[in-house]
C-alpha cells in the first residue's frame, strides 16, 4: 500500500508518502510445517520545501524506516529443489531494523556566479536479531546481534553559474559516526557432544569515526563540442574501536580468548577525476574517463575482533558512445576495465559468521551496452546486455590459492529485455526479463548459479490515483541470493518465488 500527499502554495511545498508492506513469507519449516520469513516493511518520507526569496530556498526531509521480520529463518541446504521448503531448524529466529534519517538542504544564490548549497544530515540506525547459525534441527549455537550507528555529516557545495563555458564546483564534507556492536554467540556443546557446559562468546566494539573529505571539479567545454572535465578529491577517515571479548574455557581452548583493548587508523586517499566527451554531433557522441577510487579500511567487530582490514583502492577506466540515431531510438555502449589493489572481501567461517579480508590484486574487465527504442506513441521498448570478468590477480588464504579466480557475487554475464506501453485512456502493460549468469559464491569457485527471472504488471492510471496489478517471476525460477559454507555444508538463501499482487497510489 503505497500513499502520498502533496500540499502546494505560491512559495511552499509539503509532501509526505507512506508505503506499507507485508508478506507471509515463503520459506517453510520442516519441523513445523510453518511458513517462516514473514516480513511487515514500513517506509515513511516528509518533505518540507520554501522558497524564502529570490535568492533562498530550504528543504527539510525526514524519512522513516521499520522492517520487522519474525521468524527470520531463511537458510537451508543448497539444493535447488528444496531450498524454500527445506529450513530445518531449531529456532526459527527473528530480526528488526528501524531507520530515523533528517536531513537540511539550503541553496543560497550568493551572486550571478556563484551558488551555496549546504546539507546537513542526521542519522540513527538500529538493527537487532536473534538467530540460528548451525542451520540444524539441534541446540547447537545462535548469534543475537544488537547494532546501533548514530552519524552527524556536512556537506558544503560552491558551485558557478550554469550555462557557462567552464562550470565548477569546490566543496568540503565532514562526518561524524558512531558505531556499536554487541554480538552473544551460546555455544551448547552438551549437545555437541563434548560433554560441557554451554559458554557464550560476547564481543562488544565501539566504533568512532572521524571524515573528511575536500573536492573540487571543472568541465570546460570548448568551440569544436569538445568537452573536458577535470575533478580531485581528498577523503581522510579516522577510526577508534574499542573492543572486548569474553568466553570460557572452552571457548579459549578453541582460539576466542578473553581480550580488550583500543586501537586507531587512519585512511586517507588522493583521488583524481579526468574525462573527455565530444557532443557534436548526437548521433555520436563518444566519451572517455579515468578515475581512482577509494573504500576507507576498518575494524572487523565479529571472529576476528579487534583486527583491522586496509583501505580499497582501484583505478578506472571507460570508453564509451552515447548515440540518438533518431527521435525513437537511442544506443549506447561501453567498455570498461578496473584494477583493484588490495580488494576487501567477505569471508564467512564455519560458525557462520563472517568478517573482512583483503585480497592482494583483482582486475574487472568488460562491456555493456543498452538499446531505447519508442516506436509508437506510449510504447517503450528497452533491452541491455553486459559481460564482466572479475579475477582475482593475486590472493592467498592459507594453504589455498585463489589466483585467477572469479570475484564472488559478481555475475558474468547479464541481459535485461522488456517493454512499457501507456495507453491513451490510462491503462498500463508492462514486463521484463533478467538474466544473470555464473555467478559464484566462494573464492574457490566450486559453487555458482546461472537463472531468469520474468516479470509483469498491467494497470491503470489516472491524475489522482494509479492502481496495479503485478507479477513477479511468473515461471517461478528457482534461485539464491546469498551462499555459503559452514563446517564443510553448503547453505543458501532462497529468492522469492512466483509472487502476485496489487498496488495502489493516490495522490492529494
């Protein structure tokens, strides 16, 4: 259920949308027979806007966000079969997340050259689930995670005038965060057969963080359309963790002694933008860039508490071509290479949990290209093609080499086909088709997937209100989202099934 409001005057605008959902839930226990995984999803958005004079204008956004999930269970087996019907645990778990997002933005015209645009947000993010992480039917473990980031940002924009011959912008960003995690892991070896006590691994950190960021861009367009663009960006972060971890006897035999302690990094990256497009002509119009990118490091709060991971940085490249060969059909395409140096991936151990590493060197290297094409008046037809080859070029865990392997979770190849058509009478069909191909789930690549999904809505829409009926994988594709390995099991969360259902909007 989806509802927005709108409030207009000579000077004023208020809007405010609120959006309700709930599901069932898919999965289904073995043990009880139960349907598991019910979702109840609540979005709200308020939006103040005034125009104060000619020269002054001020927005005020709050935005709202509860996702509460009982019954969280979602994994299983890796089986493509029996995925959705095969969760078989003990305790089926539950998880709530809840958002609180405000934000300023003022935009101060401060002469005919030159614009000020301040935004200033405020952040509150809490998120708390109990859940089983043996993903059996015995008492054998459960992790409860209680995670709270509270961020205070400022973001200051001096931008010149439009239209000019040569456009720019300096700014400077800074940001506060705190973050707190509280990880209980009860281990019941009783029933793990080592004849003792249940212990509980806690791991607590306190995350302080520390940004700065201070960026400028130009684009210069000159008299023969070609265009040139020119950016730098400093980004520095400072983080402090404060970090404890507590067990047992066992637990330390096992390697999670008792510790605590402080610790403090700092990142910080120099980061140069440079691009050229020729806009001559619109039936080609062919681009290139060069740019560094940067992920500030961190502290990993879970299995390897304490320990910290490097900064990702990666350089890259794109050559491409925007064409409008007609009025109804337009193409575009490019090929694009990026070289990773020391890339941060996600490890997930055998207690399922999972933490940050680095690998040495990877390198992403492919194509995309996308066709728009409107034949009739109200008919859009779309398609897209990629193919992408991310390889790790260096990376060693251990005794296990992963040189030359796939990066996970990115898909090799994928394709995108549909088609919307707008009825002059106010009635709406439309449907697509996705498909993404060899993805894999582990750095040794023994586990991947391959799957399309289709989907479809028709409806109807007038000014005040739009009212739909969709589908979604009508041919009900079996597919995961999320894979891993625990104690030498494959598990998987299972995708959504064929799913049908009604939205409605209306508009005040």
């Amino acid at each position: 259920m989806r509802l927005s409001i709108s409030r207009l005057s000579d000077t004023t605008t208020l809007r405010a949308a609120l959006r309700y959902e709930h599901s069932d839930g898919y999965f289904e226990d073995t043990l009880k027979g139960d349907d598991v995984a019910e979702e109840k999803n609540i979005d709200a958005r308020l939006k103040l806007y005034t125009k104060v004079n000619d020269d002054l204008s001020v927005s005020i956004g709050y935005n709202y966000q509860k996702n509460d999930s009982p019954h969280y269970a979602q994994y299983a087996p890796w089986s493509s079969e029996t995925i959705r019907k095969n969760v078989d645990v003990d305790y089926l778990g539950d998880a709530k997340k809840e958002i609180h997002d405000l934000h300023v933005k003022t935009d101060y015209t401060y002469s005919d050259a030159l614009k000020i645009v301040s935004i200033t947000s405020a952040k509150k993010e809490h998120y708390v689930a109990n859940n089983d992480i043996d993903f059996t039917s015995y008492d054998l473990t459960r992790l409860y995670t209680d995670k709270e980031v509270k961020s205070l940002s400022e973001e200051l924009r001096f931008i010149s005038k439009p239209n000019e011959r040569l456009q720019w912008i300096n700014g400077i960003f800074l940001l506060k965060e705190e973050e707190k995690h509280d990880y209980q892991m009860p281990m019941n070896f009783m029933n793990m057969g080592m004849g003792m006590p249940t212990e509980t691994l806690v791991q607590k950190s306190k995350i302080d963080t520390l940004g700065t960021a201070l960026f400028s861009e130009a684009t210069y367009s000159f008299e023969n359309a070609l265009q040139a663009t020119m950016g730098l960006r400093y980004d520095r972060e400072k983080k402090e963790d404060d970090y404890e971890q507590t067990g047992g006897t066992v637990l330390s035999m096992l390697g999670y002694e008792d510790k605590s302690g402080s610790s403090s990094e700092t990142f910080d990256a120099w980061l140069p933008k440079v691009s050229f497009a020729y806009k001559k002509y619109e039936a080609f119009s062919p681009y290139v860039s060069v740019s560094k990118g940067f992920r500030s490091g961190g502290f990993n709060t879970t299995d390897t508490v304490g320990q910290s991971y490097e900064p990702e940085f990666t350089w890259n490249y794109e050559l491409g071509v925007k064409s409008k060969l007609s009025d109804t059909l337009s193409l575009s395409a490019a090929l694009f290479y990026i070289d990773w140096k020391d890339m941060q991936v996600e490890l997930a151990q055998s207690n399922g949990v999972a933490y940050i590493d680095n690998a040495s060197s990877a390198t992403s290297k492919g194509a995309e290209i996308e066709l728009h094409m409107n034949p009739m008046e109200g008919l859009n037809v779309f398609s897209g093609l990629g193919y992408t080859k991310a390889t790790y070029e260096e990376y060693t865990k251990g005794s296990e080499n992963y040189s030359g392997n796939y990066v996970i979770n990115v898909p090799r190849y994928t394709i995108n086909v549909g088609a919307n058509y707008r009825i002059p009478s106010g009635y709406y069909i439309g449907g697509n088709y996705a498909y993404f191909g060899d993805v894999y789930y582990d750095n040794a690549n023994t586990h991947s997937q391959s799957y399309g999904l289709t989907n479809l809505k028709v409806g109807y829409e007038t000014e005040k209100f739009d009212v739909y009926l969709y589908g979604k994988n009508i041919f009900d594709e079996g597919y995961i989202t999320r894979a891993f390995i625990v104690n030498s099991s494959w598990y998987a969360r299972a995708g959504e099934p064929r799913s049908v259902g009604v939205a409605f909007s209306y508009r005040f």
